[in-house]
C-alpha cells in the first residue's frame, strides 16, 4: 500500500463528499427555513414523509454546520443552519425544568419526551461546536449549563421515569460513553475541571463494569456492580457503539500525549469490537451479538445500519495514527471499500441508512427521528481530519 497516495485519496474523498453530497442534500431537504430547526423524516429523493421533528436532531444537526464550519470550509449557510437550528431548539425543546423534548411539531409543540438525556447531551455539543465557530461564548456557557442539568437529572432519584420497575438494578453503556464525548466537546472552548472528572469518571466505569474479559467484550447492560446477567437483553454486544466508545477513548489519549493506559483500553475494546462486529461472510459492521454465541432477540440483529460502519471508520484511523500499526489501516480499507460499496445512493444522493446483512437495501429513506445528518457527516469531518494528521506523520 502507497500510504501517502491512500490517505491522499479518502481526505478528499471525505471532504467532497461532504461539501457536495451530504451538506447540500441536509441544506435544501432538512434545514426548515420557515420555522427554523431541521427536518429529518425524508425519503429517498428527499421529498417530506412526517413534519415530527426529532430534538436529538436539532442538536445533532447544529453540532455538524458548526463542526464542518470548524474544520472544512468557513461557510456561512453552514453557520446560519446552526444558527437557525439552535434558536429553534432554545424556544421549543426545553420544558420547565430544563428537561428537552424527544420530538415536537415543525413549529415546536411538544409531542413527546422520554426518559433518556440524549436530546441535553447532543444540544451540549451543538452549543459549544458554536461557541467555538463564532467565539461567542455565551453558547459555552449554555453547553455548561445543559451539561450540569443533564448531571442533576441523572443523579437526582426519581427525576427521570425508570425504564424497569424499582428492584431492577441495571447500567447501561450508552449514557457513560457518550458523556466522554459530551465532556471533550465542552472542554474544547471552556476549560472546566468538571469536565475531565466527568471523562475520568466515565472511563472508570466502562473499565471496572462494562468491559468482561470473560466474554472479550464491552457489554451494553450490566448489573449494579458490573455484574454479568445471563439474559438475551444483558447478553447484547453493540459493535457500533463500541468501536465508538473506543474513539472517544483514542481522542481523550491523544489530548494527554497519548496516554498509554487509556490508549490500551481504546485498542482493548477496539480489537474486541471489530472481531465480534465485522461480518466474515458479506463484510460491514453487524448490528448485534450475543456475547455467549446464542441468538440475539433484536429484529435488526444481523443488519447493517449507517451509522456502526462510520464509527469503524473513525476507529480504525484513530488507532492507526496513534499506534502506526498498518494492520488498522487494512481495515481501514475493509470497512471504507465495503462501505462505499454499499451505502451511497449515486442517483439522490445521501446513503441508505438500512441493509440487509447481504448488503441490499433494506428501505431507502434518507432520514427518520433516529437518522439524520449527523454520523455519516461527522464520519467524513473526522476521517478528514485524521487523514490529515496521518499524513504528517509520514
């Protein structure tokens, strides 16, 4: 492998498909210009199936025209989408307590809320993404306080519905690991110690309760205490949230001169991911395993979403920048080639978001309350980035 020529090829490959695929599909389908915020439940062609706006979409969405304003091209349509995207969602999402809305109508009435923080943790780093695109810092401060919210609610009995009834004990991933990304996002235009004890803190957990080396494997759901339950639900692996959290990891070593404990445990979970998630027989990221080899009860289980495919992406280049093991750059190619392959809509643009596991389209919409501008994109700002960052190293 030319190395030189190869990372070469996908910075541009990412950095055009971006500015003249993804961005202008979400610019001219998504971003509602009369009411402010963005549509997601689009078909194929683009054309509007539902008005329902998803609240994880207005900070998602936010997050990446201030993130691509950051690290591709100062354009100001980008800018005035996170603009419109944020007045949109500081008008409408929030209800008394500070507590966001699931969905809500193209013009903002609530329709409904669920138990989960994800809608505060994606409005978080819309806000700072901004705060660090135009300087103004009163966005930081807003990240600060969504942040600091999202912390109370977590931890204040009673506040947030329970998803089981009261003697169910369980943890789940999910809302450790994103909160790393949350922590680093902030911490990029405000320094706060909390912010790096929240990293800290989460990656102590994902350590001492998630990661089962019995099984090799970060489990989604575990017992109080890390406890492994031998039931269809805590026996799931997510490989695309894994190889997720492993970046986020990669990232946070990186930031301290590439930790060498942190950077084992990315690569540890890393290593896990890729071999219970890549697929021997059709190639991508499946959807879910059961960590003892029995059938995993989820409809999707052998699946091929989006959005797993970009995190092992990102994944793989992050764990070749910081170790300059060629074996990653290899899958780096596996997933990129597979992917290309596979998602891309060359006649409407965007890309599937749903396969089979033999790689057929499963449904052709581009979007829905769940999928939306935001990890193909960012895929593509990383992948940028870190191609970049390689390239200097050689």
């Amino acid at each position: 492998m030319n190395k030189k020529k190869y990372l070469e090829f996908w910075a541009e490959s990412y950095k055009r498909d971006l500015t003249e695929n993804i961005m202008p599909f979400w610019m001219e389908h998504g971003w509602d210009r009369v009411h402010g915020g963005v549509y997601t439940c689009v078909d194929r062609d683009g054309s509007l199936m539902d008005h329902t706006k998803s609240v994880w979409f207005q900070g998602r969405f936010a997050f990446i025209c201030s993130y691509a304003y950051n690290n591709i091209e100062h354009r100001q349509e980008w800018l005035d989408a996170a603009k419109s995207t944020l007045d949109f969602m500081e008008s409408h999402c929030f209800d008394k307590n500070g507590h966001m809305y699931f969905s809500v109508t193209e013009d903002g009435r609530p329709l409904r809320q669920r138990r989960y923080v994800f809608s505060e943790t994606f409005a978080s780093i819309a806000m700072s993404e901004y705060a660090l695109a135009t300087g103004d810092m009163s966005y930081a401060e807003k990240a600060m306080k969504i942040f600091e919210d999202t912390q109370l609610f977590l931890s204040t009995p009673g506040f947030l519905e329970p998803k089981f009834e009261p003697d169910v004990k369980l943890q789940s991933h999910s809302i450790v690991m994103i909160l790393i990304n949350v922590g680093s996002r902030i911490r990029s235009v405000i320094d706060d110690p909390k912010l790096t004890t929240q990293i800290d803190h989460s990656i102590t957990e994902l350590k001492k309760y998630f990661i089962h080396p019995e099984f090799k494997a970060l489990l989604e759901t575990v017992g109080p205490n890390g406890e492994f339950i031998d039931t269809n639900m805590t026996r799931t692996i997510n490989p695309g949230h894994c190889l997720e959290t492993s970046w986020f990891i990669m990232e946070e070593a990186r930031l301290r001169g590439w930790d060498k404990d942190l950077m084992d445990t990315a690569l540890k979970i890393y290593n896990w991911s890729w071999d219970w998630g890549w697929d021997k027989k059709f190639g991508g990221i499946i959807n879910f395993r059961d960590c003892r080899h029995l059938p995993p009860q989820d409809y999707s289980q052998d699946m091929k979403f989006w959005w797993p495919q970009c995190e092992a992406i990102i994944s793989s280049l992050y764990a070749y920048l910081g170790t300059g093991d060629e074996e990653y750059l290899y899958r780096h190619r596996e997933i990129s080639e597979w992917t290309y392959a596979h998602f891309p809509d060359n006649e409407y643009g965007e890309w599937y978001g749903y396969l089979h596991r033999d790689g057929t389209v499963a449904q052709p919409a581009k979007g829905n309350l769940f999928k939306g501008p935001f990890h193909i994109p960012r895929m593509m700002i990383k992948g940028y980035t870190l191609c970049q960052d390689i390239l200097k190293t050689l």
